[in-house]
C-alpha cells in the first residue's frame, strides 16, 4: 500500500499515514511518500509499536517504508 503525501501541509501527511495504518493488516506495508522527514512521524511510530525504514529520494522526498512489530 503506498500513501503520496508530497504538496500537503503539515499536520495532513502524519493524520494521513496514522489513519491509514489503522486500516494496516498484520504482515502488511505501508509505503509512505513524504515532502520533508517526517520526524514527528517517527516518534508516533515508536509508540505504537512500529518499525520503519526511511529513505531521501533522487526529487528531495522521503520515502518511509513501515510494518508492524512481529509478536
């Protein structure tokens, strides 16, 4: 599942990411597409038990893969 939150002001592209992975299966990804690092993101992803993987794009996006802790 890949959410484009590129041209969004902010608080929009974190609500955005957080209701969609409350529609997130076990043993499924969610690909986000950010303008800018989305730091505050992270520390949300922490305390609900998330794991993430982020990386700068060739354009200056980010591109935050994350999925839910096994167990």
């Amino acid at each position: 599942m890949i959410l484009d939150n590129r041209g969004l002001e902010p608080p929009q592209p974190m609500m955005r990411t957080l209701a969609k992975l409350e529609e997130l299966e076990a043993g499924q990804t969610l690909i986000i597409i950010n303008d800018r690092r989305p730091m505050f993101l992270f520390e949300q992803l922490d305390e609900l038990g998330y794991i993430y993987l982020t990386e700068q794009q060739e354009d200056g996006s980010y591109r935050v893969t994350i999925s839910r802790k096994a167990g």
